[in-house]
C-alpha cells in the first residue's frame, strides 16, 4: 500500500486535531462493550481494564477500523468513488449489534457535520466512521499510515476515558493504560496497513456479545 505523502508541520497538527478527544463527534458516549465487561466481571480494576483495551486493539480494531482507514485514505485521493463505498459498505455490514452499528454512523456524521462547520467539504453522503475520518484526512499531506496512527491514538484516548468512568479508575491508572495503548499502536497499525481485502475481518464474538447484552444493561453510562 504505497502512499509517498510526506508529513509537514501543518499537517501534523491537523492529524493530532483530528485525534483529539475535544472533536465532536460524541465519542465519548461510546465504551464499545468495555461498560458491559464491567457488568459481567470480566474487567474489574487498572490491569483487566488495561488487558481488554489492549485486546481490543490487536484482536478487533487492528483487522478492521484501521485498515479500512488506511485503505480510504487511498481511495479519497485517488477519487475512488466505487472503492469508498465498497470499504464503506464493508464496516455497516461487519457491525455486528444495532448500537455499534449507530455508534460508526452517527460519529460518521457528527464529522461530517463538523468538516462543514469549518467551511470544508463534507462528503455529499454520510459515511461510517472509519471512513468520514479518512475523508477528512485525505487533504492532510501525511502519509496513510500517519492517519491510521492519530485514528488509532484517537480511539485510545476514548477507550482510557471510557475505563476511567466505567470500571471506576483514577486519573493516573487512565494515563497508565493510554500508555501502554499508545506503545502497542504502531505494531497494531503496521499489521492493518499490510491486510489486504480478503485479510480484514471484524470477528470478536465475545464483544458482539457483550454489545448485544449492553443494548438491555438495565444501568448505564455510555451508548455502547
């Protein structure tokens, strides 16, 4: 997945832009089954909740969201309607609950709403998360993997938020587990770019689980 971009200053602060937890986008609604793993017992302090992030990243994002990052990035600047929406098509379908499902769309959406905000150019349709980020991405004179990284940086700074209120934990174990996700992302993002289509997959079925059994948690915090 060749991709000559060169990073310069200008483009770094946007991709660290993009990544920042301030954009809103509501990502800070979602735990993405961490809040249900809570519930079950299955992360209970700084080191589970450090365990299962770290899972999460090898075991989920890295075959998914990440390479379809990659890939999209591509397909915007190439002008690859087809592929976009083929790479587009391929996140909805591999959501595996309704509240994942909403939880791509509508920071998809939320994104694109805020690229307008800016004066920018939105997609003309909404698009699944992964693929609204590439879009906004695309402009920015880095190379692909620079953009799967701050994506990758982005979700982690969530996740940490997320265990930080969920398990509950203080703010010193959240910097903890956002360092120990940040040292894991570049090998994370080095498997995802090299994946090509027939290599993705998004099948974690004991988070589809967890997911489907947050839909009806009775007490909670996040949407997902």
């Amino acid at each position: 997945m060749a991709d000559t971009a060169l990073r310069t200053d200008a483009a770094l602060l946007r991709l660290i832009w993009l990544a920042s937890p301030a954009l809103p986008v509501g990502g800070f609604s979602y735990s993405e089954g961490l809040e249900a793993a809570v519930e079950a017992g299955l992360v209970v302090d700084e080191a589970t909740a450090a365990a299962w992030l770290d899972e999460q990243l090898h075991l989920a994002l890295a075959g998914s969201d990440l390479a379809v990052v990659a890939s999209a990035v591509l397909a915007w600047r190439a002008g690859d309607a087809p592929r976009v929406a083929e790479l587009d098509a391929w996140v909805r379908r591999t959501r595996e609950t309704s509240e994942l499902r909403l939880q791509a769309e509508q920071m998809g959406r939320s994104l694109g709403d805020w690229e307008r905000s800016l004066g920018g150019q939105a997609a003309a349709a909404p698009h699944t998360y992964p693929v609204a980020f590439a879009h906004a991405a695309a402009s920015i004179e880095a190379p692909a993997r620079d953009v799967a990284l701050a994506f990758a940086f982005g979700w982690a700074e969530n996740m940490a938020q997320a265990a930080i209120k969920a398990v509950p934990l203080g703010q010193g174990a959240g910097q903890r587990i956002l360092q120990r996700l940040a040292a894991a992302i570049p090998a994370a993002v080095d498997r995802a770019t090299a994946l090509g289509d027939d290599d993705r997959q998004a099948f974690a079925p004991m988070l589809a689980i967890l997911s489907s059994q947050h839909e009806i948690q009775y007490s909670r915090l996040f949407r997902s």
